[in-house]
C-alpha cells in the first residue's frame, strides 16, 4: 500500500453493505438470516449494523456467548437493544468444562494454546448450531490487523459464512462502526483477551495504531516491533490461508 494511504469509511461502508445484500442474494432465501457472535466490540458491532443495513433487522440475529461469568456482557446487551435485533445467550461454560473433564481422563494436561483456543472454537460450533436451527449463514467478524499477526483461532472466529471486515483494519473497523451511527462504547470499546484481562495490545506488545500503518503504509519506527510483526505474520500465515490438499 502505497503511503498516504486514504480510507473513504462513507464509500467502503456503502459498498460493504452492498456486497452483504448481493451475499444473501446469491447464497441464501429470502428470509435467510444472519447470525453473528455479539461480544459487545467493535467487530461484531459493526458486522451486526452492517447486516441490518443490508438485510434488515428481522434477518439478523445475534448471539452472546459468555464463558462463566462476562463482566462486560451489558455492553453486548446494549448493542443488540440498540440495532433491535433479535438475540440470545449461549453460555458455553459447561461445555468448555466437559470437554476440558473429557480430555484430562486421557491423561492429557491442558495448556494455554489449548485453553485459549478452546473457547472460541466452542463459540464458533455455538453459532452453527443455532444457524442450522434457524437457516441461517454466519457472520465473521475478523479484521485484517488480527489476522495479519495471527490474533484469532483457526476454525474459531476465523471461521464463517462471509467475511465484511476482513480487509479492513482496525483504525478502518472503528471508522465504518462510527460511520454507521455506533455509539463510542461499541466503537471503542477495549479489546481484552477473555482469560488474562490483558487487552489485545498488551498481548501482542504493540498498538493497533502501529501495526495498522505497517500494514497500510509499511511505515513502522521500531524496528524491533517491525521484526516482531514480520516474525508473527509469516508463522500465522497458516491460519489464513486454505487447507492444503494433496491432490491426484
């Protein structure tokens, strides 16, 4: 990407909209809804005002997926009463605990890849399941920055029917979310990573502001964050692209 780089969040917002509703035109009935996981940030809010944009509030449906107790879940709440969308809650605590019981009768000691991992992917089952009860087509809620370092779990939130924000980042998610009407709280809302209470950039060790000029211009003043960038988007590049597949 050239530096300079200028994003038109009126113009992408239209279009993304646009592309939904050609989505469920191509792929989908009449009546076919969109099911999102609704974590209350800016991601999910976004795709569930871009849906309702696009289809309408009676064709989308969100889903609030709590692993035990989700101090923050009032915000998602908030999202799902403010577009006026149906939703419902999931927690999925129990079944992250029986699978977890199942596993430690093998022998096996979790760890934090699997302890981290698990959950989303169990959210990600959540949401097929109620897709298939109500015919519907599920919505990923991924942006470009996360997946470009690896931030998500495959076949977890990395997994879905059709994909709005993946193309866009972070600082772009938060310009569609303001663009679509969203109040701050949705938008700029602090990612936190469900499990340590650290935040995504405390995580990673970089900011998004950092890592989204990087991505968009290839302008990032620490050279050190640069290498560890570089070092992260090359060893997750699996987690993005297709199986491969043995082929005749």
């Amino acid at each position: 990407m050239e530096v300079g780089f200028i994003f038109d969040a009126v113009f992408v917002k239209s279009q993304i909209i646009k592309w939904i509703s050609e989505y469920f035109k191509d792929n989908a009935t009449s009546d076919t809804k969109a099911v999102i996981g609704i974590s209350g940030g800016k991601d999910s809010a976004a795709v569930a005002a871009l849906c309702v944009s696009a289809l309408g509030v009676n064709r989308v449906i969100g889903v609030l997926m709590p692993n035990g107790e989700q101090p923050d879940i009032d915000v998602s709440y908030d999202l799902c009463k403010t577009l006026g969308i149906e939703y419902v809650e999931v927690n999925i605590s129990e079944a992250v605990k029986g699978l977890y019981a199942s596993l430690a009768k093998t022998g096996m000691v979790l760890n934090d890849v699997a302890t981290f991992n698990t959950p989303a992917r169990i959210r990600m089952t959540t949401l097929y399941a109620i897709s298939g009860i109500v015919g519907g087509r599920v919505a990923n809620t991924s942006n470009l920055s996360e997946d470009y370092v690896g931030y998500a779990t495959k076949f977890g939130d990395s997994a879905g029917d059709f994909a709005p924000l993946m193309d866009l980042t972070v600082s772009e998610v938060k310009a569609i979310g303001r663009e679509l009407g969203l109040a701050s709280r949705f938008v700029d809302k602090v990612p936190l990573d469900g499990l340590s209470g650290k935040t995504d950039e405390d995580n990673l060790g970089f900011t998004y502001d950092v890592l989204d000029r990087y991505i968009r211009e290839g302008v990032c003043d620490d050279s050190a964050v640069r290498e560890k960038i570089d070092r992260l988007h090359v060893m997750n590049l699996h987690k993005v692209k297709l199986i491969p597949v043995f082929r005749l």
